[in-house]
C-alpha cells in the first residue's frame, strides 16, 4: 500500500511538473499555433527541467502474443511514467479522451494528459488528465 502512495505522489508531481511547463510554453507561443511546434518546445522545456522525455515513441498492438505496428504513436512520453498527447484543436472531444486511454492501456501507463494548446486559457480549458486503473 505504501508503495501505491508513493506511485500516486510520483505522477501527481509529474503532471504537475508537465502542467507547469505547458503554461510556460503556452504563455511564450498563445493560442493557436499547431501541434508539433507546440509539441517541440514542450519537449524541450520538460528536458530543460530535467525530465526524461521520449518524443512520437513508437506504440505497438500485441495481438494473440504478436506485435503489431499499427502507427500508434506517443506525442510524448515522459520518465516512462506519464503519456502527453499535444492538440491544437477547438475543444476536447470524447476521441481524445478515448485514443489516450487507449494508449495508456496499451503501455501500461497510468497517467495521461490531454494539452489543447489552441485555447486562451489552457489551465481552465486545455489540459485533461485521464486516469486508468489508478486512483485520481
């Protein structure tokens, strides 16, 4: 059980860390620039900050014990712990919620979040943290 606490106080942390560095990021480009720029200069503000970070990671279907390249792929994965996918959209949709779900079920994260930088408040109206498997 102890262990489970210091997981949750681990990802919490993280997503803190990354929230902060995707305000910092949001504040330096605005609203509407596109996704990759957007995913870039989050990259390397997280590596600024010290954080390990893989970026488009490769995410492969295991069916019937057999690999699958599917072309899944990470925006970003960070610490190996904590999935970020980038939007540059006009609001969240249910497909979001439900493409980083999967992703966090296929890696076995548990802890993913949903930054739409197109928005003119990102804290109230871009970010979403997704949860499988592991209490919020």
């Amino acid at each position: 059980f102890a262990s489970m606490a210091l997981m949750k106080d681990r990802l919490n942390g993280l997503t803190e860390q990354i929230i902060g560095a995707a305000i910092a990021v949001h504040h330096e480009l605005g609203p509407g620039m596109l996704e990759t720029p957007c995913e870039a200069c989050l990259a390397y503000e997280l590596l600024d900050r010290g954080l390990f970070v893989e970026r488009q990671k490769a995410l492969p279907l295991v069916y019937r014990g057999q690999a699958m390249d599917c072309g899944y792929r990470i925006d970003l994965l960070i610490e190996k712990l904590v999935i970020v996918e980038v939007k540059s959209i006009e609001r969240f949709e249910r497909v979001h919620s439900a493409q980083l779900l999967s992703y966090l079920r296929l890696s076995g994260c548990k802890v993913g979040l949903l930054i739409n930088f197109n928005v003119k408040w990102l804290v109230q109206d871009g970010i979403k943290r997704v949860v499988d498997g592991f209490p919020d």
